[in-house]
C-alpha cells in the first residue's frame, strides 16, 4: 500500500513525502522518504521501519540529507518522524488491536525525529476521539490526526495532508 501525503508549515505546501507498506514475514515493513521545507526542499528524510507480528517497532533506519541518524525506538513507541506522517497510522493500528475502542485513552512514548537532526523522547496520552479521529495529548501541545481503519493516515493537524 502507498500513501502520499503533501506537507504543511503554516497551511501552506511545505514539502512531500511517501510511504511504501509491505508484509513482511510475520510484520510489515514501511518504506518512507520526504522532501522537508518551504522555499527549496532543503532537507530529504528517507528510512525504514519493520514492524512485528503484533505491530510493534523491531528495527528502524533512517537517514537526513544521506547521513545516517542513530537512534533507539521503544517497541511499542508512537514514531513522529518530519516527513514520514505515515508512521503514525501504526500506532493508531497497534492500539486497535490491542482492544481500544473510541473514546478511549491510552498512555504512550513517543519519539519525535525533527529535520534539524533533533531526537526528543516525550510522555503522551492517545486519545481516539472517534471514527478516525485521533489527539496525540504531550506536555504543552496536542496535536489531532486522522487514520483510516485500514491504518493509511488521512491527515496530521497542520502538518500533512493525504494525496488522494
């Protein structure tokens, strides 16, 4: 499955990214790559991640402008990656599963890989609003997105839009 989502800083285009989905073994693996910026497509984010059988991170790869970024996913992590929306769906797809229904809530971690290289590891609360709303809850911010039920993101507030 392909999902195509246009970028937005300040509701404006502000870059393009993609995300390739295909089984694997038991899990899936997510083949993504972005162009991050509003003037020049001045930062590429491209990377992959391999999900287990029951949807959580087992390996993770990526790298900004061609230079590798280290960093340690915890299995069950809500993964906010600049340029790659698509990594939420699996989240969104892994809490289903585990037996939320909507309105619920459920506590996370959440790693937030920005363009500028920056690693931010946070506490959150998902909220499943309803159908395919969601609210990611953080410290000093909440955030809404959009996940269709067969996991493609729809949307992410004020940041990406899928391509339809």
């Amino acid at each position: 499955m392909r999902q195509e989502h246009t970028l937005l800083e300040k509701g404006l285009p502000a870059g393009f990214s993609r995300c390739d989905t295909r089984v694997s073994g038991a899990g899936l693996t997510l083949d993504f790559e972005g162009s991050v910026g509003s003037a020049q497509r001045d930062r590429i984010v491209v990377g992959e991640a391999s999900l287990d059988g029951e949807g959580r991170w087992a390996r993770m790869s990526l790298t900004l402008d061609g230079q590798a970024l280290p960093f340690e996913v915890p299995p069950d992590a809500l993964l906010d990656v600049e340029g790659a929306p698509a990594l939420v769906g699996a989240t969104a797809q892994r809490l289903i599963r585990g037996g939320m229904r909507p309105g619920q809530t459920r506590d996370v971690d959440v790693v937030r890989v920005r363009s500028d290289r920056s690693v931010t590891r946070l506490k959150g609360r998902c909220v499943w609003v309803g159908g395919r709303e969601w609210r990611l809850l953080l410290p000093l911010e909440s955030t809404g997105f959009s996940v269709r039920s067969d996991g493609t993101v729809a949307g992410v507030e004020a940041a990406a839009l899928l391509v339809e």
